[in-house]
C-alpha cells in the first residue's frame, strides 16, 4: 500500500506541475482591450537623420542638366533595386554627423528630419545662385530594426518605408511565439547620444499612442520568454522529456504491484 500510495503522489506531482506550467488563454491574446468604438487620431514622430544612415539624396532642377554635378553619379548600376547594393550608392553620414555633397560640400545632418535638411540644401542651392526652382528628395536606404528573443525568425530586417509599426515589425520576424511573454516586450532606442528602454504590454493597447507605436531605425525589439518557457528549459525540457518521465513511471509502478 505504501508502495501504492507513493507512486500515486507521483504521478499527482507530475500532473500538476505540468497543469501549472501551461499558458492560459488570457496571456496569449494581443490587444485584448480593442473595441469597435474606439477611434484615435494616428500620428506620426518625423524620423531624424542618425550616424550610419546612409541617404539617398536627389537634386533636381527647372533645367534638369544643371542638376546632374549636384547629383551622385551612380553609372551603369543606375538600375539596382535591391535595399543592400543601393545603400552602397548613397551618403554615408559620418560620425561627426556630416555628409559630403558633390560641390556644396560637407553639411551637418545628424539631428535634422529629412524634410528639415531638404529644405537645407534646397536653402544653400537657391541662396548661393547653384540652381533655378531646385527640388530634393531625401529617404533613408539602410533603415533597419533587430528583433530578439521570443519571435519565430529573430533576426536584423531592414525596411524601405517611412514609417512602420511595432506589430509590422514583429511581423517582419515571424510574429511571437508561443513561448513569448507578451506582456514584457522591450524596446531599445538610442536618440541623441542617450539610450532608452521602454517596456511593452503586447495585451493592451494603451502603448498605440505612444512614441513607441512606430519604429525609427536601429531600434532593438526583445521579446522576453514566459514562464511556461522558462521552466521548458530546466528539467522538464520537451514534450519527449514528459512522455519517457511518464513511461518510466508506468514501468515502475507497474513492477511494485507485482
């Protein structure tokens, strides 16, 4: 009966400990306090100009030939449309924070919105008599977010657009996983020489409106683990792990009531 009475704890012990590592529901739904009835104005933080952002600058003019000396000469490769080979054709800001501009020369940008420094060079073009009704577009080539820890694909992804969300981002590596804590996400920004951290609630929604909603270049996403993944790691590690655990004890109570 001992016998009997000590498999039995056993396996009781097992059960619940494998019933108080699961995940409930609650903790794997995003955004659980969205409803149909809420409305908010969406707005965007201009993204300013950083050290290792490499840009590509275009001048143009009401005479378009006068335009071409302002503009990097980037040949036969004129055509190239993928994200890495274009950076490469673009303006490297250095870490003095300057550009160096085909006769205009070297100007300040770190700081500066891309419209900001638009208006810059369009400024010194018209100021100092280089070019009639100048226009410039500016963009950043090499914008890019690292995604770590609970994701399916982490990793550093590098984006064409503007502007993109946090959920984008998180999309760009596979979503979360299961073993994610949702209510723990950290985000790392750097901006203006000071580094940042700001913790996020992937559950609720209360961050949408917060600087924080829309990504800038070099951000860093972690994805903390839960707690049903952190004890995965230790003894109990995989679902194999629980079956031969169980097997053993089958095999052992088995062989005491004999």
């Amino acid at each position: 009966m001992n016998h009997r009475y000590f498999i039995f704890m056993v396996f009781f012990g097992l059960f619940a400990g494998l019933l108080s590592s699961c995940a409930t529901k609650k903790d794997q739904i995003l955004f659980q306090d969205l409803d149909e009835s809420l409305q908010a104005e969406v707005s965007y933080t201009p993204r300013k100009i950083e050290m290792n952002d490499v840009l590509d600058i275009k001048i143009s003019a009401l005479n378009p030939e006068t335009a071409i000396p302002y503009n990097y000469s980037i040949g036969s490769q004129a055509n190239i449309t993928n994200i890495n080979l274009s950076s490469l054709q673009g303006y490297l800001v250095h870490l003095d924070g300057t550009i160096g501009l085909p006769i205009l020369g070297y100007m300040h940008v770190k700081g500066k919105t891309l419209q900001e420094l638009e208006a810059a060079i369009v400024n010194v073009l018209e100021k100092n008599g280089h070019l009639v009704n100048p226009n410039v577009m500016i963009r950043v080539l090499n914008a890019k977010v690292t995604i770590l820890g609970e994701v399916a694909n982490p990793g550093t992804f590098t984006y064409s657009e503007q502007y993109i969300t946090l959920p984008q981002a998180l999309g760009y590596a596979g979503d979360v996983t299961l073993g994610a804590n949702r209510k723990e996400v950290w985000l790392i920004r750097e901006e203006e020489g000071v580094r940042k951290y700001h913790k996020i609630d992937l559950t609720q929604t209360d961050w949408f409106n917060s600087p924080y909603y829309t990504i800038k270049q070099n951000d860093i996403i972690y994805v903390h683990p839960n707690e049903v993944k952190v004890k995965s790691a230790g003894f109990i590690g995989n679902t194999s792990t629980v079956l031969s655990v169980i097997s053993i004890l089958f095999t052992t109570y088995a062989l005491l009531i004999r």
